[in-house]
C-alpha cells in the first residue's frame, strides 16, 4: 500500500495522496500490531454478527424511534440522539446475536451440508462456528 502510495503521487492531488498514505500507514500498522482496542473479543462478536445487525438494524431503529421520543419531547436533540442510539445498538446487538445464532449459523451449516453433497464428497455434522 504504502508503494500504491508513492506511485499514485504524479497521479492524484497533494491532498489525496496525502489521505492515500495515512491509509496506507494506518493499515500497515493494523496488520503488523493489532491494537488490543481493536482486535478483541467484542470487536470480533460485532464481525460475527454483522450482517445479522445489518439486516435488523433499520426495522428496530423504525419500530423504536416513534415510541422513545415521545418520551422525550424536550430533550435536547443531542441527548434525544444518544437515547436513540444507545437504545437502537443495544437492542439490535441483542436481536442479531439472536438472529445469528438461529438462523444465520443454521443457514451456513446447511449451505456447506449441500455444497458438499453437490461435490460428492462426505457430509460433515459439523455446524459453522
């Protein structure tokens, strides 16, 4: 990345280059050290039920927005805000452990299980974990 980097230099403008290279440097570091601030077990628990939280996340916010700020109507909207998104990321993080475990780690076993089938080869009992 950090050669991507040198070479665009000719390419793009000072500023982006600029941009190009902190990336690259960030990313080099992230792949060299992994800080324990983001590389553990709750950042890994959040990539694991990612897309489930991504599936669930707008109908919670869409069930929950009208019934908290009617409770708090004089709130300012930075604080009627933080409510919103405390409440929304908790209860999605909630419902999408639970998604995932019941239906999007049934859904990949399965996937395998047919893929395997497919291929001939043995079936494996094994569920995706």
């Amino acid at each position: 990345l950090v050669l991507a980097a040198i070479f665009a230099y000719p390419i793009v403008a000072k500023e982006q280059w600029m941009s190009l290279a902190l990336f690259s440097g960030l990313a080099l570091a992230l792949h060299l050290w992994a800080p324990l601030l983001l590389v553990n077990p709750v950042t890994q628990f959040i990539g694991r039920i990612s897309y489930s939280l991504y599936v669930t996340h707008f109908v919670i916010l869409w069930a929950l927005y009208p019934p908290l700020l009617a409770q708090v109507p004089d709130w300012p909207p930075v604080a009627r805000y933080v409510l919103l998104f405390t409440a929304v990321a908790g209860f999605a993080t909630a419902v999408s452990s639970l998604t995932y475990q019941w239906i999007e780690k049934p859904a990949i076993a399965y996937g395998r299980r047919l893929m395997q089938q497919r291929a001939g080869k043995p079936q494996s009992t094994m569920a995706f974990g």
